[in-house]
C-alpha cells in the first residue's frame, strides 16, 4: 500500500511540474506577443504624428499660397474651410450608414435584370401602404393587453 501512496505522490509531483512548465511557456509567449504589438502600435502612433505634420505642413502652404493674391485673413478662411469640408467628407466616408451599402459588382437589380456595367444599386426602402398616423385598411384594432389576462411577462399578483 506504500509503494501505491508514493507513485500518487509522484503523480501529483509530475502533473505541478508540468503545470508550471506549461504556465512559462504561455507566459513567454503572451510576453513576445505583446512585444511585437508595443512595437507596432508605436510604429502606427509615430506615423500618425508625423502625417499631422505634413497634414499642417500642406495647410501652411495651402494658406501662403493663396495669400500670393488675396488678403492675409481670406486666404486663412479660404484654408479652413477647405480643411472643414474635407473634415466632413471623411467623417461622412466613415460614418456607416444605408447609402454606403453595395450589392457586389454585377448583382440582380428589382426588376431581376443585371445594373448595367455591374453598377451599385442603393436599395430603396419599402412604401408603407398608408401614410404614417392613419388606420391602416382592412386592419383589426389593435388590442390592449388586459392586467387580469394570463401574460408570462406580465406582472404577477396573488388574490
């Protein structure tokens, strides 16, 4: 019976060393891992610096340009408002929304002909048969639920 309580000692020895040994070598790996993303996302910071700079920088030139034939004050409006449209535009490009939804190139337009030249079809909401707030034809009354009927999700009381 000893000799059973010792290979149980050595079992339970051998499954904590190998535990351990997998515990290290995740860790190792998560630590590499997370090496290589630091480094990345400090590459992509960089970058975005650097492109705010010469963003500023073709703003400047933009300004000085135009200040060749203009006043001082239009030419720095004229600037900002082309950077503000601009600002808008790729807010827009962005920003999802149903317009900026296309059926793969030469997808089924309604009427199941081809688009011509595999064109983007926007689609086009449905009509509602009945301008919003009328009754609707043919329609039965919408029924109020009632406290006393027997609702699941409703609220529950004890007579």
């Amino acid at each position: 019976m000893d000799r059973i309580d010792h290979l149980e000692h050595l079992d339970k020895h051998l499954v904590d060393e190998l535990a351990q040994v997998a515990r290290e070598a995740v860790r190792d790996e998560l630590r590499d891992q997370t090496r290589k993303q630091r480094r990345t996302a400090a590459l992509y910071a960089t970058s975005g610096a650097v492109a705010l700079y010469a963003g500023a920088a073709l703003a400047l030139t933009l300004g000085l340009a135009l200040a060749e034939g203009l006043p001082d004050w239009a030419a720095a409006l004229i600037t900002a408002a082309i950077l503000g449209a601009l600002a808008y535009a790729l807010r827009n490009m962005a920003r999802p929304g149903p317009s900026r939804t296309h059926p793969p190139a030469g997808s089924v337009g309604a009427a199941g002909d081809p688009e011509p030249g595999g064109g983007h079809h926007v689609p086009v909401p449905p009509v509602p048969p009945v301008a919003p707030g009328g009754p609707a034809p043919n329609m039965a009354p919408p029924v109020t639920p009632r406290w006393d009927d027997n609702d699941p999700e409703g609220p529950h009381h004890r007579a």
